[in-house]
C-alpha cells in the first residue's frame, strides 16, 4: 500500500491529530492483513513510529547495520531512520 493523506485544515479541531490516527489506522490494517506500508525513500519520518509492529528488534538492528556499511559517511537520506 502507498497511500496519500490529506487533511483539511478548516475542517474540524485537530487536523493533525486526525492525519495522524488515519495513517495509524491504515498501517495497522495493512500489518493485520500480512502487508505493509511502503518506505521506498527509506523508513524516516512517519512510518519509523511504527516500524516495530511489523518489524523485530533484530530486524531493525539488521537493517541499521546493513545502512552503514553501504553508507558509512550517511549522506543518504541524512536524517531518516534507516
């Protein structure tokens, strides 16, 4: 799944909250039914919150190891989380 989010800024209180619980909603029903949420740019702002509900701590461990040996000075995707 790729999905794209939009929140209307005059549209209630909280448009950020909102924006926030859709995109949990969407991860957590995409992990429920076996899939997941893409992170073609590397895991870096919004799905890391998440990562650990699809991913095991070594998983994660792996991917950041993994990370630094093709990129050991991190100018790619500087700042994201894998």
């Amino acid at each position: 799944m790729h999905p794209t989010f939009f929140v209307d800024s005059s549209d209630g209180p909280n448009p950020l909250d909102r924006l926030h619980r859709a995109v949990q909603q969407s991860v957590r029903i995409a992990i429920e039914m076996g899939g997941t949420i893409t992170g073609e740019h590397g895991v870096g702002l919004i799905k890391k919150d998440w990562l650990p509900w699809e991913q095991s701590d070594q998983v994660i461990e792996l991917q950041h190891k993994i990370k630094g040996l093709l990129d050991p000075t991190n100018i790619l995707n500087p700042g994201k989380a894998i």
